[in-house]
C-alpha cells in the first residue's frame, strides 16, 4: 500500500510542476514556440496512443479477459471525455492563441484546467492500484500531453489579460488538484476491490478520445509536406516509446 502512495505521489508531483512550463515562453519566439508545441501534441497523440493500445487495454484484458464489461467501459471513457470537453468547458487548446481574449475565457480555462487535473490524478492513481509498471506507463503518456497542454494554458491565461507571474501562480494551483483526484481514489480503490479495474478501460478510453478527437485534428490544420511528415514522426516516435517502456 505504501509503495503505491509513493509512486502516486511522486508522478502528481512531477505532473503539477510541469504547469510552471509556461516560463519557457518568456525566451522562446512565437514562431518557434507554436513549431515545438506542434511536434509535441504529435508526440503526444502518440504516447496516448500507445499507453492505451499498448499498456492499459491489453493490461485489463489479461486481468478480466476481453468481456463486454471492458470495451463498455472503453466506450464510457470516450463518451464522458466528449461530454467534459463539450459541455463542461474543458479547453483543449494546444496551439497558443494569437488572438485577445477577455478575463472570462481566462477563468472558465482555469475552472476547466483544475477538472482536467482532478482527472487526471484520478487515471494515475487508478493506474498504480493495479499494478506500479502501469502506473508508471500512465504517468508518462499524461506528462506527454501535459507539456503542449499546460504551454496553451499559459498562453490563454495570458491573453486574458493575467501578468505572467500570475498565469504561472494560477496554473499551478490548478495542477495541484491532481492530488485530491488521486487521494479519492486511492481512498475508494483501497475499499473497492474491483475499482482500479473500472478505471483502467475508462483511462484507455480516454486517451483515445484525446489522441484522436482533440490532439490530432490540430496537426491537420496545416497540409505542409515537411510539417506532415514531422508530426507523423512524433506521433510514431511517442508510440515507439511506450513500446520501448512495456519491455524494461
């Protein structure tokens, strides 16, 4: 039990201070920034991939077998990131804005940025109670996406009209609600013995819906040749990754 508090906490920890990210934008040019944010969500949209086609599905199939229980559960992990993302005012901008925004969009980023890490803390704890190598493959395909997605965060902060200190301040309290995500869960898995089970296919689930729904459609914005083959590249070398992580 206390190596799972650890691991749990270790990997929220690393997560919530990669909000801080944004101070990367303080030295690098616009024009550069939007071209690394652009091959980051590809590598993240690979990473998320791969934690759910590599890590997270075949893990629970080998625990449950492939019932209809966990492809429902798959579809319920898409279903309910659709619902977050539309109805909720989850923001998953990961392309900094150039454009003026208005306090409001700065606070409803913020709102949907604390759910989204509330969430995640949820997935990673969820992750560790089954097993601490899935726990780790979790924790790396959420910082994977986490870095493009705090940098955008940064930026709409910004364009609220928020000064950088404050945009920095703001977005790394809303990381910290990662740890009362995880400290649920691992409360309630503790108690439930076929929690982390449920939780497990919904996760999968939820990185496909990102990967595919929301990551992926912002690198088919630009049709550039060069561009298109980089992000191919970053989507293949995040699955390359996880690849190489289920075999340490």
């Amino acid at each position: 039990m206390t190596i799972v508090y650890i691991y749990t906490l270790g990997s929220i920890i690393i997560i919530s201070l990669l909000s801080l990210i944004g101070a990367v934008t303080f030295v690098i040019s616009k024009t550069k920034l939007k071209k690394i944010t652009l091959f980051l969500v590809s590598l993240s949209a690979g990473t998320l991939l791969g934690g759910a086609f590599l890590h997270l599905i075949p893990e629970i199939i080998e625990e449950k077998g492939s019932s209809q229980s966990v492809w429902f559960m798959v579809l319920a992990g898409i279903i309910i990131f659709f619902i977050l993302e539309k109805f909720i005012f989850w923001r998953h901008c990961h392309i900094p804005t150039s454009k003026d925004h208005h306090h409001p969009l700065g606070t409803m980023n913020l709102i949907g940025d604390g759910l989204h890490n509330f969430i995640d803390g949820m997935l990673i704890a969820g992750s560790f109670l089954l097993n601490i190598p899935l726990g780790i493959a979790t924790s790396v395909a959420v910082i994977a996406h986490e870095i493009p997605q705090e940098i955008a965060d940064f930026g709409v902060l910004i364009h609220a009209g928020f000064s950088r200190a404050r945009a920095l301040f703001l977005n790394f309290l809303t990381a910290l609600t990662a740890i009362l995500g995880a400290a649920i869960t691992l409360i309630i898995g503790f108690q439930l013995e076929n929690f982390s089970l449920l939780i497990i296919p919904f996760t999968a689930g939820g990185f496909i819906y990102i990967a595919t729904a929301d990551l992926i459609p912002e690198l088919k914005k630009d049709p550039n040749l060069i561009k298109s083959l980089s992000q191919l590249f970053g989507i293949l070398l995040g699955i390359c990754f996880m690849l190489g992580i289920k075999f340490i």
